[in-house]
C-alpha cells in the first residue's frame, strides 16, 4: 500500500477522555444508587453514547427498568457532565506523540481524519488546539452504524476520495480495528497486542510509530 490517509480514533489515540467518561458515568450511576468501577467502565471504550448507558444500566441491573424516553434523557444529563469536563481540557491532555504526527503526516502530504465514535469530537480537538490539523472530521453526528461497522473510517476516505488499500487505521480499541479490517484498511493498533488481536501491528502509544518507515510503504 501507498499511505495517503491517515485516520486517528479519537479518545485513546490522541487524548484521554474516558477518564472523563468514567467519572460522568460513575456520577449517573451514583444517582442511580449503584458502584461503578473503573474495571467496568473499560466496557465502555469506544462503544456509543447509548449502549454505554445500556452497559451501564445492565451492571446496575435495571436494564429493563427505563423506558427509551427516560433513557435518552439519562444520556443527556451524563453528557453535560462530560461536556462541563471536557470543557476544561488543553492542550497538555494531547497524548504523547499525536501532534508531531499530525504535523508530520501534513508536511509529507499525507491527508489526516478524525474517525471517532464521539459526538463530542469537534469540542475536544478545539479544546487540546489540533483542530485545524484534520482535513476532513468524522465522527459519532455523522454515521448511522457504530463500530465494528467500518463506516466512520470509509466515510473520511470517501470525503477525501482515497481508496481503501491506502488508508491507515489509528485505534486503540478492538472493534476501532475490526472496522479498519472490514474497509480493507491497514489497522494500526494503539495499546496492547493482547487486547487487540485485529491489529496489522501494535504500538504503545504515537510516540513509539516509526512513521519514517511507512512514509511510503507499510509492510
Ligand atoms: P460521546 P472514540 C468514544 O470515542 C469513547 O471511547 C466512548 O467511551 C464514548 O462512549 C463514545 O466515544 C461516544 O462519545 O458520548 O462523546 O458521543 O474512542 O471513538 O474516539
Ligand atoms: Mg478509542
């Protein structure tokens, strides 16, 4: 493959946010009259606003509980929460390594996308100030079918008119590159190999990419 894009999830690749996640969830569910732990809460990375509240609500055990009109409002009150954190951030929550490679990809002419699940992901990129080093962002307000399903990362390709065969996954989680897989992308994995048996390759974090070494070809 020729690199020509590169697609980044968002929170696990370039910044943190599931601590924030966490502590929003941990407060509903407090409301609630139940523990959430952070060991639960891994449950939710990655996955969708709403099938984290059902996760949610399935380790509270009151899944059955809710009607969907009193669910939609237990994501909105969650996600004030997360929007009052997030609103916080700067550009010292930037994992290590993700703007030099932004920044890199851009100089050698390689176009970057944002393929997040987050509906919140424009709010973040402002926030930690790397906005402006996506050419095209997509995210949870654009796509119908979450993860594993590969649409978050084609429609970015689509937007930028690259192939498939020449897009290079980003990702941290397992369903993030199962995706990758499905669209016939390269899938980078971000994290560790154990937890991410779809993978083409694993790094710990951007720092550890030899990106170098995939300017023109990735093995
Ligand atoms: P929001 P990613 C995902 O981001 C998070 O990992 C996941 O925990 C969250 O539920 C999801 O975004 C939706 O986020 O509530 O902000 O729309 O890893 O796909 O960048
Ligand atoms: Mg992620």
């Amino acid at each position: 493959m020729i690199l020509r894009c590169a697609i980044f999830d968002l929170d696990g690749v370039l910044v943190d946010t599931a601590k924030y996640h966490y502590l929003a969830w941990k407060e509903l569910a407090a409301k609630l009259g139940f523990d959430f732990s952070p060991q639960q809460n891994e449950r939710l990375k990655g996955v969708s606003r709403m099938d984290s509240l059902n996760i949610l609500l399935e380790v509270g055990r009151m899944r059955e509980r809710f009607t969907a009109e009193e669910k939609e409002k237990m994501a909105q009150e969650k996600n004030a929460r997360y929007v009052a954190y997030i609103s916080k951030m700067d550009s010292s929550e930037l994992l290590g390594g993700a703007e030099a490679l932004l920044r890199q990809l851009r100089k050698r002419g390689i176009k970057t996308a944002l393929g997040s699940a987050s509906k919140n992901s424009q709010l973040i990129l402002q926030k930690v100030g790397i906005a402006s080093l996506f050419d095209v962002i997509v995210d949870g307000n654009d796509v119908s079918h979450a993860k594993p399903d590969p649409e978050v990362f084609t429609l970015g390709a689509d937007r930028l008119q690259i192939p498939y065969q020449d897009c290079a996954v980003f990702e941290d989680s397992e369903a993030g590159l199962q995706a990758a897989k499905r669209a016939g992308m390269a899938a980078i994995g971000i994290g560790e190999r154990k937890n991410l048996p779809s993978a083409d390759v694993v790094y710990q974090d951007l720092t550890q990419f030899p990106a170098e070494r995939y300017f023109k070809f990735i093995q």
